[in-house]
C-alpha cells in the first residue's frame, strides 16, 4: 500500500503510519519528496488488510492498493488454470460449455422437451430453477422440492449434469442431493451467510457477477467460497446495472479477458439475462465465445410465450440449434471446440 | 399495460394479445393510429404481472407499464404515511430521528462510551453491528452473539432502542430476541428468503437500497416485507453505485423525494455509507434533513484511528454532538424537530 | 404517446389533453379503466416533440413514448441499410472494414512506418489524429495543420483512404480538403454546433457513442447530421462509462445488435479506448466482429512506449497482423470477410 | 506517481522506468518489497502527465497517481477561495446566490414577466437561453441573437446581470457583447474548442459538470478555462447519468463537498435539471443550500404548461416566490445569508 502524508504533514504523524504498519507485520519505506511523504508498506499480505486503517490516521491524504484485496482467487495465488469437473464435463478446459434449460421447471413435460433439445444441440449440462428470486412477490416462485426431483429425473433419463440456484442456506442439504452444481445467482452475490454455506458443502459452485460488483468484487466474493473450503468455482458474466436502457443489463464483454489474467477460475457468459430479449441472444453469445469465455448458460424454452419466468430471453429449441452451429465455427476459429 | 404492436402485424397477432389479456381477466381497448396499432390493458392489478407476459407474443413491438409494479408500499395501496414505532421511539413524524452508533460493536467500553455520547447528543435509537458483511472473508466479521449480548445491555444502561443488521435467516430468533429494529443490508436487499423470513417476524426493520437498485425495485423489496406480515418498515437511502469515484458511493438524495411522491413509508438516510469519509459526513446529513428525510442513521466511533470496520467514516463524539446542532437548526428552519 | 392521467384527475384536465394532442394534429383515443383514464395519442410524428408538453398538464400522471424519438436514423424511416463509400471502400456491406494507425500523428516516419504496416495487414482506412481533444491541457494536442498535410501525404503513397478526428467548427474546410472521412469523438457527440457543421459539408462522417449516451441519443445525435444534409454516417461504439474500473470505458458489446435492429446505418466498434489496455485489445475486437460489427477502428502504433498519446492502448504492428489473422477467421465463421 | 513493477520483472525493464522519469525531470526512488518492487516518481508536476507513460514500459504492473492530474483549479494551487464577481454580484462569498428565470428565451413578454417576478424574490442573476442545445434536431432550437437582444433588455429594465450558454466558438463575440456571464453546458464540458476560446475571452463563466464526467475530469476541464486565461470561473453540479430513472438525473450532491476539499472555485447546483419535474426541484434545492453550494440556477416559467423548452421542470413564478422563502430560512441555520 502506498499512504501518500498531507504537505505539512508532522513527523509524529509519520512515525504513527510506520508504527501502525509495523503492528502489521509490514515492511515500510520512507519517500520524501520535495512536495510530498510518500509512505510505500509492503508485504505479500496487504492486499488482505482495508486501506482504511491508513487511510484513518491524521496526516493521511491517501491510500493506494498495491496488492489487490482479493487472494485465493488470484493468478498470484495459483497460476495453473482451474479444472472445474461437474459430473463428467470439465469447465475451463480447451471446450467451450454450454449449459442450457429453461429459467423456471414448470412441469415435467416441460423440462424433458427442452431436456432433450438441448442435449441433442450439443449442450452438456441442463439448468433449471426450482427456487426462483423474483423481483416482485406477486411472481411465480417457482416449483421448489418438486422441481428438484424433477430435474433429477430429467438428469437420470438424458444423461447430463445439472445446476440450478441457491437462494437460501436453509436449502443447501436438499440442493446437494439433487444437483451436480449449485448457482449463486447475481443479487446474492454478497449473500454472505449463503457462501459461506455453499463453500463448505464443497459442491461446485457457479458464481454469477453482482449487478453493480466490479470485477474485483466478485473475485472478492469467490475468495469467499474458496476460504470457506470450496474448490470448485466457476464465474459467470451476466451484465451489470449502467444507464442504458435498450438491453436488460449491460454485458461487460471485456470482464472476460480481466478475469482471465486476474484469476486462475473459469468464466461463463449469461447472454440470455444480458440481453433481456432472445433477439439479441444469439449476438451476445457469439461474441462470449469469440471473447474466450469457457462456457455459456442460456435460457431455452419450448413455448416462450408461454413461460412462466423470462419467456421474453428464452430461445426456442430451434433457435438454440441454430446458434449452436454459429457457436461451433466461432469456436473452431479461435482454435477450441464446443 | 400498454403493448404496441409491430408495423405490418397480423389480426390474430391482435387476437392472441386481447386474449391473453382476458386470460388475466384485463379490460383491452384497441388504439388504431395510422401508423401503429396500440392495445391498451387496463385493469387495477396488471402491475403485479411482467410485462413480459405480453412482450413474448408475436408481432408485439413493446409493452409499457402504467401500473407501478409494487402495490403494497405504495401511496395507491395506502395514502396516509406509515408511522413506525420501535421502542418508544416514532419514525416518520415530525420529528426527525438520528440512529448512532458504531459500525461494529468491539467491546463493552467501546459500545458504551459511544451509546452516552449519542444519547447525550440527541440520538433516539442506538446502531451497533455484530454480524458484519464484509467484502473480504479476510476482513473481521463482528463478535456475534456477544456483540447482540453487549447490545442488549448498552439498551438497559442508556434506554436507547437498538438497530443490529440482520445477515443470515439463521439468526432471526437470536436477533428478534436481543434487538428492537432489524437492519437489512444493501448487499442484501434482494435476499428474498432473508426478506421473507423478516417480514414474517413482524419486528420492526429498516430496508436500505441495494447498491444498484431502482427506487422501484427497493420499493418491491419492501414489498416482500409487507406481504410476508411486516408493517414497521423503514426504508434506507445509503448511496449507490455510479462512476464518481470521490466518494464511497453516491448519495441519491433526490430518493428521499421520489419515495415520499411514491409510497407511505417513512425513509431515512445513511451519510456514513454514501460518503466514506467522515469530512463528508456532515455535508450530506444536513442535505438529507434539507431534503426532508424522517431520519439519519450515522455511524460514531470514540476513536476511530483504532476501529475495527468503518473507522474512516466514523465520526468522533466530538463531531457528532456538533453535527447534531447544526441538524436541530435546519430541521426548524424546515418546520420539523428532531 | 400514452398519457396516464392521475386517479380523481377531471373532465377539464383529460379535454386540455386532448386539446394539446389536437393542436399537434395528432388523433385521440379514450381508454377509461376501472382506476385510470388512459389517453393514447396517435400519429407519425409523435416521436418528434417531447413528452413533457403533455407531462407538463394538469392531472396528468405519466407519459411513456411509443414512437422513438428519432426519426432519419431508424429502420422505419429507411428499411434497407445505408451504405457508406469512403474513397473506394464501401462500409455497410458484407466486408468488415478495419481501419487503423496511430491515435496521434507525430511525425511522418512514424505515420508512414504504421500506414505502411497496417495496410499491409489488410486494414483499409488509415487513422490518425491531428487535433487532440485531451482531458488536461497540458498533455500533448497534437500536430494540428501540420499533421494533415502528413496524412494527406500516407495516403498518396500508401493508397488507404483516410479518417481524422474534427473537434472544431473552424477546422472544417481545412480538415474536409485533407481527409476522406471526418470523426467526431464521444465528447462531443451532443456538441451540436460541430454535428450542424459536419452535416452540412457532405463528408462521410464517423460518429462515436457519446461516453454516458443511450442508444436512443446516439442516433439523435446521428439525426443532426442527416437533418443537416449528412448521408454517410458510421455510428462507432467505443465504451460507455460505468462503475467497473478494470478497463477504461466498458464496451457495450450489445449496443451493435441494438443498433442493427433499430438504424440503417452501420455500426463499427472502437477496441482501443473501451479496454484502455493493449493486452485487452484483441478480446473486444474478436468479440466486436463476432457480434456482427461492420468494422473496426484500432490505435497502432510502431513503438508504444514512446507514443506522445494512447501508448498503453495501441498495437504494436505484429500485434496487430496476428490479430488480423484471428479476425478473418471469426468473420468467415459468421459469413462475411475481412 | 507509484509505479508497481511485475513479479520477475527485469533489473533492465526496473532501469527503464528510472530513466525516462529522469527525462521528465522527476526524482524517483526506489522501494525493494519481498514480494513487489515498487517505485516511486515524485515532483509537483506529476500531476500533468498521464500515467500511462509509465504503464506503457515493459514490466510494468500498475501506475498510480499521487498528485492530481488537475492544478491551476485546485486548492494545491490556491488555498483561498476565488471570489466571481459577475455585475455587482459575489459568488463564492458567504452570500447565497440565486440565478432564475426561464430555460429558452420565448418572447419580451415571456421573460420581461420572469424577470421580474425572480428579481422580486431575491434572485440576484437572471438567466435566459437563446441557443439552446436539444437532443433532438426537430426541437426548438431557441431563438438566437434576437433571444439575446431580449436578455439584454430585460437586464436593462430590471437590473439584474444575465446568464447564458454558449455551444458555439463562432458565437463568443456576439454573447460577450450581451451577457454578463457565459454557461457551458454539460454537454459541452469537454468541447475543448469551446473551452477555449471561452476562457480567452475572459469573460465570467460558469462551467457545468458532464454528465458522465467525475469531479476530477470537471476540475480538469476548469484548467482549461483557467489555463486559457479566464479567472472567474463557477462550477455547477447538475446531475449525473445513472441507471436511476425516478428523476431524469441522479443530483451528486457530495460532489459540493468533495469541489470545496479540492478546489478553490465556486460551486453552485442547477436542481432543476436534475430533477426533470417541478415537484422535486425544491427538495433538491433544500438539500444544495444544506450542503454548501454557494449557489443555485433554477428554470421559472410564467406559464410551464405552454413553455417551449423544459416546461415540465419549470417553477411558476409563485412556487419560486415561496422556495426563496424555504432556502432563506436554512442558509441562516447554517450561517450564511441569501
């Protein structure tokens, strides 16, 4: 950390930033410029205290990370990529992963039409939400308990791994049991008490971005399911919160390419939440894949006018096979499979 | 709900959206302009449906809201303003009430010299954080139980009600027992299952804005409050996420008037959290009381150099008592008392 | 237009609604609900006045637009896209044009020395700046007149038609003898005094998303030009402003699906000022071209540690031919060439 | 600046650092971490150079800056507060000022009425726009030299200085002739010809923040004007873009104290804009007066309803009349008159 001291700053003020640092184990050392103090603290553990600390004390103009704050998480911390292995499929590898399925189980029928579809488009694992996070509690929420049995069954008869969203601790004995990887969906993303729980059962985990995290953040937030004993941690970019209103969400293509030189763990792409609209779908995640993301989720419904959750951004199963195809060439061109 | 219709589109691409119109048992009149054919649909509950429901059909260009999609914390459900009462205390009034206290509750000493100071300063409710949210799991997580025990105790000593942030459903009959108002977190405000379980309590609570969320959205969070059983509920403007990186985040002080335009709940205002720094603190708490909020909740530390959380934003007792004078003066000169 | 009026407004406040809309020679339709009037207002120009001349009225609650505020820019206005010819390379088509060179001109071997290199990896318009708009006045502004003459001069010999940014009514005559196609940069994209003027001379015209600008105000701004007498306009996405600070500006990768449905004019993506980053670069333009972009415009320049502007976002020239390589092949994969 | 090299980096790339900032003239030294070496560039004028000149070097991690990239408009430069003198009236003075009248200039009668309502009230500028940027190509465009004319009339008869914005370099003549004081507009804070020339001309001038600019790319632009020549130059805050869609934007009010902590220049807030509906423009203005601004600029309308431009955030003459009443009342509970 730098602490850049206030001209006119005291020695004793000084002296109290070195002892501070000093407490922390820190080494320091003194710049005096002609206009400024700056103090450098180093230690390969900065990264793991608040600035403010520093930033706290009298004399103190600024604070400046050098170390990021996030630790687990981070290619320092290991360099060698993540190997996420849901059931037989393995994510961050040179193929690319698309998981597909409808937003919400709404019946049997329902999730073995797409169930099918997806697998023979070439999808390898199958959402489903049986918990559903709704912005109104007026919404459907969802099958719950019977929509895991549900994909479990779907799961037993194609033959893929599933994943499906945690929105309470108090579910997580229940999710094991019944899918391959959970989810933490984007408004949970700082659901702590929810991390922590999903960390220790030591399922793989897909983390989805907050929509107003910045990429640190969510690294910040992964550090969390990886302290708490979690290995298995795939990231998934799903747009954040900016002023344009033409889209559902913004997709932050470029957070692909930070992740992938900031941190060792997968990332994914949602373009169906992104774009809000199945219209844009398909050119969302064209350019997820051109981007090198390591796999996409995206929401596939066989009657979207008739959904009961996100018919609007849920492709049908021929358009899902029409991208696949897309999907497959842009793959192929940047040199990996799909 | 208002659904336009694409150029060129077909009658029974009309026909499917009168019907599903009547499915909802909706009113439908036909708009038929020149250009554009407009179906309107009316009815006093078509904003607790998406409108997506609409938006999927074929031939539907867009679909425009008219009913806001939150109901029961809205002026429409309820005119009269809702009156909060947490031990003795009213939220909502003409009075306007200020909540201090320290972020994380660290010791006995530490929550009792604050609590005197803010009691003597004028605060009518005491804040004290024992699970703490934080960003890193490296960072400290509050004392738990023993905090809420300390708590419990700075209320019998001072007479002060107490506000603690609840964090993980798990804690609810802990909580219930030790604190009079439960907090829910910005990083929370969409954890339906903690809102739910909350709600269902019936304590009193303060909902603060998620750090990317829309004044509409925060007002359907409340939502999940009041219709899970909640009726003593505040609301909580602590600053959003935007560009600006002066500040911790940015303080939407125009929230405080579209939520009073909008809704019957009262609403208060963090300046702690907005501005992240105690020079700034001031500034936006006498722009709140300005503005017309029913409260302030304000984080007080006996020394901040040494916190363990929050300590840059944390105001000295000194400032507090100081700040609480110039507070008095604009509240009269708006016609309030606090 | 819809026009909600308030719940209890009076016969007087609908008939001043419908007087207004009449004065605009609009038509009128009535929809009475159980708990609001609706007054839908209809008409092919409604999208060019604004919603407050009715927000504005007495008892009205809301104004929601059907029609788009912009008109000579939409798909409705012209179905077929606009094709853009700038000195022989037509932009629009199933070619995606790529054009570059270095953000400033410095002197002429370093322009001749990109110019050469770019070509040569199958770019076909040669950038390069020579008046600078600069966030502080005391970094470099450019050449100015002299840094013209000198790209005048790369394009004799190279044979690449050429783009320049204009910042300034004044260097109009001055800027449309020297260069094929004029720019205007994302700060001055409401700067409506230089879009009247630009308009006005005929040249093909570049014109960048205004960093904090919707889609919709994009293509109002692209309406001054074409209003002025404009009719080669190339929209260019390069990055909006955003909370994220893991690149420079965040790429609205969507913006160029958003953009292809609503306007007939091309959309080109600018990878070098979103990601701010050399090494993130190649990311935004895999994905740009994979989106379905019709072209690129990259910053590259033969030594980058000495560059006078933009160093740490600019290609080397090998950097950029590999580059180019993986471009063909994404662009073949979709169905275009490059 | 802090310059963070890479893990590994080379003794040769660390050399490469020390000597090009020897060729800026700044000293540098160097600090040997276990885990980072970091090295530290320092001289006043740090502040004026990018710092990518520093991120552009091989091995380089990350640059930091220490000293601000803006200067003559800090308080670095000038500790004590610039006083604006504009016809007799001192902004920045304990002193509140208040600038009114309508957005566009409309006719005699129109601001003649305004005028002299606003001067009764106690507003101590009159403004008045007669080029009025519009979104759209197809909006009144205001009425031009004739709207100045007018201006200067109405300064005539009632004695109060004038206000108005420039958006054209080729207009500065004309306006100088016939306003006390030029406004550049949001959208045109980064118009660098039009910075220009405005600061040459000397004239007072009141500079608003961009619309997706920071305080510091503001204060960047003040250094401009400053640099240019100019003195008297005010700042006004006028909302920010966010996704918020309750008001059209989002008010930053911290950004009044975060202006007086860095800067030595004025700051006033236009509620008006911010807001976008009258029944909001007085709780912003409230809470500017509460905060600190040293002023406000507020739209009034003798007939809102029938206004060409921004009629709907318009206050009628009488809701002014009693707003000045409100804002007396709490710039003397904090010691300041208006």
């Amino acid at each position: 950390m730098i602490v850049e001291m206030r001209r006119g700053c005291t020695q004793d003020q000084v002296d109290a930033v070195v002892e501070r640092a000093h407490q922390y184990k820190f080494e320091v050392q003194l710049n005096i410029g002609t206009d400024k103090m700056v103090v450098a603290i180093l230690g390969s553990h900065t990264g793991s205290v608040p600035t403010e600390i520093f930033a706290v004390l009298p004399g103190v103009e600024s604070v400046t990370r050098i170390m990021r704050p996030y630790k687990l998480a981070s290619r320092e911390f290991r360099d060698e990529p993540t190997l996420v292995h849901v059931g037989g499929v393995t994510i961050g590898g040179p193929r690319i992963v698309v998981m597909a399925g409808p937003c919400s189980i709404e019946s049997q029928e329902q999730l073995m039409t797409t169930a099918r579809c997806v697998a023979q488009a070439g999808a390898s694992v199958l959402r489903g939400g049986a918990f559903k996070p709704r912005t109104s509690p007026f919404s459907f929420q969802g099958l719950g308990p019977e929509g895991l049995r549900l994909l479990r069954e779907a799961k037993r008869d194609i033959g893929l791994p599933t994943v499906s969203e945690i929105t309470d601790p108090h579910h997580l004995e229940l999710m094991a049991e019944y899918v391959d990887m959970l989810q933490i969906g984007a408004r949970n993303m700082q659901n702590y008490a929810l991390l922590r729980a999903v960390g220790q059962s030591g399922k793989p985990c897909m983390l989805k971005r907050g929509l107003a995290s910045t990429v640190t953040e969510w690294l910040q937030a992964a550090d969390y399911l990886l302290a708490a004993g979690g290995r298995d941690v795939i990231l998934c970019e799903r747009g954040i919160r900016t002023f344009e209103d033409g889209t559902r969400f913004t997709l932050d293509i470029s957070s692909v390419g930070v992740v992938k030189q900031s941190s060792h763990l997968p990332v994914m792409v949602d373009p169906s939440h992104a774009a809000g609209h199945y219209a844009l779908v398909p050119t969302l995640a064209r350019a997820a894949v051109a981007a090198g993301a390591d796999g996409l989720i995206v929401e596939v419904h066989p009657d979207p006018a008739n959904a009961l959750s996100d018919g609007l951004q849920s492709l049908t199963p021929s358009d899902f096979t029409r991208l696949m195809g897309q999907l497959k060439a842009i793959a192929q061109a940047i040199g990996r499979t799909l």
